[in-house]
C-alpha cells in the first residue's frame, strides 16, 4: 500500500538523507508535505523534484509565495494524505507537530532528540490518546527497536554506543579549549552543525539516554552508554535470561530511517553499504570519561530528576552551542554553563506543554546571563 510521507526539516542532514531513501522506494511511499527551516533554495528545489501537495518554510519570511512561519510543521503534519511524518527538526520547534501527528493518529518517525527529552510523557500521552505511534529514527535508538522486535517485555538492559566524538582521547585542558573547527570534525558522521558539537560534548549521549528511557519505558539503572570507536555497533540489549543481541552496520542513517519508514516490516533496498565483518575490523569500546565529558552527566542527572529539569538541561544546551559556534565562549565553557543553569533551577513537574515550554524560555533566559 502506498504510504503518504510529509518531511519536516528537508532541507537538514536527516531531510536529505530521507530523500534519498524515497528516492529508491517510490513504489511504496509517495511524498506528500516538505518544510524546511530558512534554506529556501534547496527547499524550492526540493518542491521543484518531487511536486509535493504542500510546502512550507518555518522561517517567517515575505515574497514568499508559499507558507511560512512555524504553524507549516503542523500543517504539513497534519495533511489528510500524510500517514508518517518524518520529524527532523532541530530543537524545541518540531515538539507541537509532534503532539498534533500523534494525536492525528499518525506515525511519526523521529530524529528530534529534544521533542521527547522536553516533554517525553506528555509525548506518550498524545500517542496513546489519539493512536499515533513513535518509531524513533536515531541509529541507537532504530537499533534498540531492531533488537527487542517480539520481546519488548523481556529486556533488562539497554547499551547505546557512541563514537567518542572528535576529542575522544584528548586530555581535559585540550578539550576544554578546543576550537569550532576542531570540534566540528566529526570522526565517523556527518552531521548538521549542532549535533556535531553536541557529539562532541556527548551531551548527545544524554539526550539518547533520556530518549531511551521515554521510548522503552526502562528506569536510567537499565540504561547504559560506552564509547566505540569504530561506530559499527549501534546498540546492545540485554535480556532477562543474560542473553544479549547488538545491530551492526556501517555509518548510515538511511538504514534507521528506511526501517522508521517500514517497521515493523523490512523492504529490500540497495542503497545502503553491505556488511562487512572483515572491513569492519577490530571493534573496541571504551568507558565515557564523565569527568572530562561534564555535559553527559550532567544531562543524565537531569533525566533522573525528571518533571522540567531535562527541559532546562536541553535549553542550556542549546544557548551555549550556539554561542560557541557564534565565537562568544571557549568549549569547556558549554558543560560549565549547563551546569549552573540546572543548579539554579526549581524543578517541577513537566504536566503541560505550557509548564515545559516556561521551564525553556527560563533556561535561556539563564543560560543567556551566564554567557554575558
């Protein structure tokens, strides 16, 4: 059966790369809505090869002779010929397209690690309510689902690996004074500007763990995160017996994104790198070096305390990125000033959209303080 897809976010990494699986799967899945975020070119482009029913760009813009401003998320989201939404929105702007698919009764498959880190129950409460369903796009998290298909009941544990980033092996002082193009480097992926840092600080670690937790409904005791170089290796999980099972494959997120797409089922498809145990080489995994990485514990605290506290941890995260990509800030200056945020912030349960979007602009607000 033909399957309308809408794409928000297009015009990024993980738009792109869900292109190209369309591309190869047209038999199966027709593109119905594109949004991007202020690339009008590449959107126009986009609209111009594929004739989607609608497009839309979130930056507010005039002479535009289409929507824009941020209601096109959900209105593309909610499109009567859309049956998976594919959220790649950056940041907290893909949260209340989220909630309306999923209260539409629709399939969104999400990359926007933020969307369920802010408001992860009040996430699972619009799927329950309405029917829709989330089926994660992260390579850690599709490789966790992969893993559990039949046996969701019997895991005891969950591992999530991740690369180590680009400062994997420097020492602190290094680290702490490593420049934007340094950190930009990204050993393994290619990836939009703010993941990449985050990746680097391996608050996106955090972010994953959280995720995890909201996804799989497993307390932060039975999440776990290593460092694994090689990248091929995507999850393990544990299950109640001792017995354990992991997802290999090369560095691709069209693998996680084409199963979003088709899961529980599997569609043939050649566009992804064919498996290689000999080419893959030796595979080594590492402790994550808290002491050093203060984002990731910090972000992992954050998910333990629960209610606003990861909202505020993400948005502090956010304000400090982007200062650090602007030049404003030094890189061990980011995990210093997630740090104080959350110090200085009254938790409280995360009960509305409302609740958590105070707890955000406060966190920025702080954030932005902090900076000066």
């Amino acid at each position: 059966m033909m399957r309308g897809v809408a794409v928000l976010g297009s015009t990024g990494s993980i738009g792109k790369s869900t292109l190209a699986v369309l591309t190869r799967q047209r038999e199966h899945f027709r593109l119905v809505a594109l949004t991007g975020g202020c690339n009008r070119v590449d959107l126009e482009a986009q609209a111009a090869e594929w004739k989607p029913d609608f497009i839309g760009l979130a930056d507010s813009q005039r002479g535009v002779p289409y929507p824009t401003g941020p209601e096109v998320l959900i209105e593309a989201a909610l499109h009567p010929d859309v049956d998976i939404v594919v959220n790649a929105v950056v940041g907290v702007a893909g949260l209340d397209a989220t909630l309306a698919a999923l209260k539409a009764g629709k399939r969104v498959a999400l990359a926007s690690k933020e969307t369920l880190v802010m408001a992860g129950d009040l996430v699972s409460a619009a799927a329950r309510a309405g029917g829709g369903e989330i089926v994660p796009i992260d390579s850690e998290h599709s490789a966790v689902l992969q893993c559990v298909a039949g046996h969701p009941t019997a895991v005891r544990r969950l591992i999530i690996t991740g690369s180590g980033g680009p400062f994997r092996d420097w020492p602190a002082d290094r680290v702490a004074s490593a420049s934007v193009s340094e950190a930009l480097q990204h050993p393994t992926w290619r990836m939009g500007r703010k993941i990449t840092i985050d990746s680097a600080t391996l608050a996106n670690k955090a972010l994953e763990i959280i995720e995890a937790h909201h996804l799989f409904s497993l307390p932060y005791d039975a999440l776990e995160a290593v460092i694994h170089p090689q990248s091929i290796v995507h999850a393990f999980v544990e299950f109640c017996d001792g017995s354990v099972i992991a997802q290999l494959g090369f560095p691709s997120m069209e693998l996680p994104i084409l199963y979003a797409l088709t899961y529980p089922g599997r569609l043939p498809d050649r566009g992804v790198r064919t498996f290689d145990p000999v080419a893959a080489g030796p595979l080594t995994f590492e402790p994550v070096r808290t002491e050093v990485f203060r984002a990731f514990r910090a972000g992992v605290a954050a998910g333990r305390a629960g209610g606003t506290a990861p909202a505020v941890f993400n948005a502090a995260n956010e304000t400090a990125v982007a200062a650090f990509l602007d030049g404003c800030i030094t890189f061990g200056r980011i995990h210093e000033t997630i740090e104080r945020t959350l110090d200085a912030h009254r938790q409280e349960p995360a009960a509305d959209v409302e609740t958590v979007r105070a707890a955000d602009r406060w966190a920025r607000r702080r954030a932005h303080e902090l900076l000066r």
